[in-house]
C-alpha cells in the first residue's frame, strides 16, 4: 500500500509537485509584469491613450497562463505520449493557417499571428514549441538506441523538425526557428544521438542559416548592427546602442524602479526584446543579478526534475523545458548585452508577449506535473539522465 499522502500510478509514486521550482516561476512571473508595466506605460499611452494597455493584457494572458499551469501540473505527465501526435498535428495546422489570407494576422512585415476576434492575436509558434517537445519526448523514448540509426533515427528527426522550423522561416521568424532546432538537437544528444550525426546537422543548420540570412536585407542588417553599431547609430544600429546605454545609466543599484529613461521611445520594443535594459537601468546590476540568479536556480530544479523522473519519456520533457527556457534566456540576454545578434527572441516570463507566456507557464505546470513522480522504492534521489534501454528500442516502454 502507498505511503500516506502518496499514490502509486503508471508504476511510480505520485506525491507533491516541486514547491520550490512553482515559488521562483511565481516570483519571475510577478517581476515580469511589473516589469512589462514600467516599460509600456509610456509606450501604451503614446499609441492607444491607456498607459495601461500592456500591462492589461499581460495580467489577462498571466491569469490564463497560471489556469494552463495548475491543469498541466495536476495531469498525469504520462497521458500526454498518447496525446503528443495530436499536439504535433494541431501545430502543424496552426502553423499553416498563420501564412493563409484573411487568417493570419501581418504586423511589421510579418505573419506569425492568427486573429481572434475581439482577444489578443495567438502566436501558433509557441504553441509549437511546445508541441515539439511534447511530441520529440515521446517519440525519442519510443525510438531508444534506433535514434542512432541514420534511416529510422537521424532521418525522421530531421524531417519532423525540418517541417516545423520551415513553416516558422517562411512567417518569416528565422530565431524562432532555431530555437526550436537548437532544443530539438539537445533532445536529440540526450536521447543517445552519434555526436558525428549532431556536428554534421549542425553544420548542416548554419550553412542553411548563413544562405537564409544573406537573402534577406534586414537580417543583415542585424549582423551589421552587432558587428558594428557605431556605424549607423541613428539607424540599423540604434536599438543595440540604446539597449547598451541603459544598461549603462542603471550602474550598480539603477535609477529606481519606474526611473528608467531609455523606456520613452529611445529603447524600441523597450517591454519585450529589450525588457532586461529596462531592469538593468532602474534596478542596476544587482537586479539583473537577482534576476538572472532566480532564472539559475529554476534551471537547476528543473535538471534535478529530469534526472529523479522515473521514465525517459519524463526525463526527456523535462529537458526539452529546461533547454526552451535557457536557450530563450541566453539568446535575449546576449542580443541585448551584444554578445549575440539581436533575433527578436522574448525573455521568457518577463517580456510582453501573451502566447509566450500562456505557453511557458503550462510549460512549466508540465515541469511540475514530472516532479510529482518518484521511481517505486526511492524518496526521489538525484539520479542521472536515463538512457533509453535496448527495451525502448523495440517498442517498449521505459516506464
């Protein structure tokens, strides 16, 4: 019989899901929306009369998102290996309406919302990349040591990952993209993928990418701007200096919060590609510190997630979360501080942006939903990441 305050299920023991990973996602979720609030106001004013427009819809997709988290986190994580070709599938169609007329939604130039109606417009590639995760999860831990395999691994992989980051180039949103091959491939390592396989997708990957961004005027325009800004610094140049100036006036304690200078039209997308200027200027380096600490330690509780999961299915979706949010993180951080190219990729949980972060929280309730499982027999000790059995391979579970 179950110890008390525990149930045994799908050969495992459900007990309480991470407090700890749920109290630091609610503390960056908090920061997150006061941040979107100091950032916009002036923005939401200037273009809607309603200094509080953002921060409005930003609350309305937090509400929606923390529903998606408690929903996620109380399923049965297991459920969703049955469910993840349907999640693929819905991606895919969601996807493929966005670059349909009269569906999707044009703003800038490009089209990577679907209207609806009188609510916000929905993104389908977040939603896809969670799918993706879902989906890649499920069919790695089914695959085992076949994902070594050039026909019946490294092939389908590429295809299944191939059409979604094509469909996602053609809106077009090249950073997108490769975020999502980028969490792909880590899946992809740690399902027990050859590393000569990897290196030669990769390789593979940055050539495309290098032809993909040579074709268009304004990604280049991106390169020159990181490479030097200095050259044009009233124009392709004038997001990266700007973002580096607030950083700069904030030094080590900031402005004060609400303070921040660069928010009144100097930093563009001052509440969402370029929200951490906006922290860096009012709250200095010891904020951003705070920040980036508190994005450090969830990483970390989401790895021990992963590694005490008692399946590789839960191992495996617990990374591909994990790598979303980190790669998300490093990326945006590095476009802003200069150390990438700026792509447009949100911080995840702080950037404006409702599909974002209605994704990211159930994401994490997912992440949650893993934590509530603990191998029969353990207390959940830290375990390392299971490989797939030969079992797996053919065709068995790994539960």
């Amino acid at each position: 019989m179950a110890a008390r305050g525990r149930e045994r299920h799908w050969g495992a023991v459900r007990h309480a899901p991470d407090y700890g990973l749920l109290a630091v996602a609610a503390v960056l979720l908090v920061i997150g929306l006061i941040a979107v609030y100091s950032s916009s106001y002036a923005l939401g004013y200037a273009q809607f009369g309603d200094p509080n427009f953002f921060i409005k819809r930003q609350t309305m997709a937090a509400l929606v998102g923390v529903t998606g988290l408690v929903l996620a986190m109380q399923i049965d994580y297991h459920r969703l290996r049955r469910l993840s070709p349907l999640l693929m599938l819905g991606a895919l169609l969601l996807l493929s309406a966005v670059l349909l007329p009269g569906i999707g939604v044009e703003q800038n130039g490009a089209r990577r919302w679907i209207a609806l109606g009188p609510l916000p417009p929905l993104q389908p590639s977040e939603f896809a990349k969670l799918a993706v995760i879902v989906y890649m999860a499920a069919w790695l831990a089914a695959k085992g040591q076949m994902v070594r395999d050039v026909a019946l691994g490294v092939l389908p992989f590429v295809g299944m990952v191939g059409l979604v980051a094509a469909l996602i180039v053609l809106e077009p949103d090249l950073g997108t993209a490769l975020l999502v091959a980028a969490i792909t491939a880590l899946l992809f390592f740690v399902a027990g993928a050859r590393l000569s396989h990897l290196l030669t997708l990769g390789a593979t990957a940055a050539v495309a990418t290098g032809v993909l961004v040579l074709v268009e005027g304004y990604r280049v325009d991106r390169l020159v701007a990181f490479a030097r800004p200095q050259s044009d610094p009233s124009g392709i140049g004038f997001q990266t200096l700007q973002m580096l100036v607030a950083l700069g006036s904030g030094g080590i304690s900031g402005l004060g919060l609400g303070v921040s200078r660069q928010k009144f039209f100097y930093v563009p997308a001052s509440h969402t590609d370029g929200v951490i200027a906006i922290i860096g200027e009012e709250l200095g380096l010891i904020g951003v510190l705070v920040v980036l600490s508190l994005f450090a330690l969830l990483l970390w509780r989401g790895v021990q997630i992963a590694r005490r999961a008692p399946d590789a299915f839960g191992s495996l979706l617990a990374i591909g979360v994990v790598a979303w949010i980190t790669i998300q993180l490093l990326v945006n951080v590095g476009g802003v501080t200069r150390s990438l190219p700026l792509t447009g990729v949100p911080l995840p949980l702080l950037s404006y942006g409702g599909s974002s972060l209605v994704m990211l929280l159930t994401a994490i309730g997912l992440l949650l939903s893993v934590s509530r499982y603990a191998a029969i027999g353990e207390s959940a000790p830290a375990r390392p990441l299971p490989r797939p059995t030969r079992t797996a391979a053919a065709g068995g579970s790994t539960r």
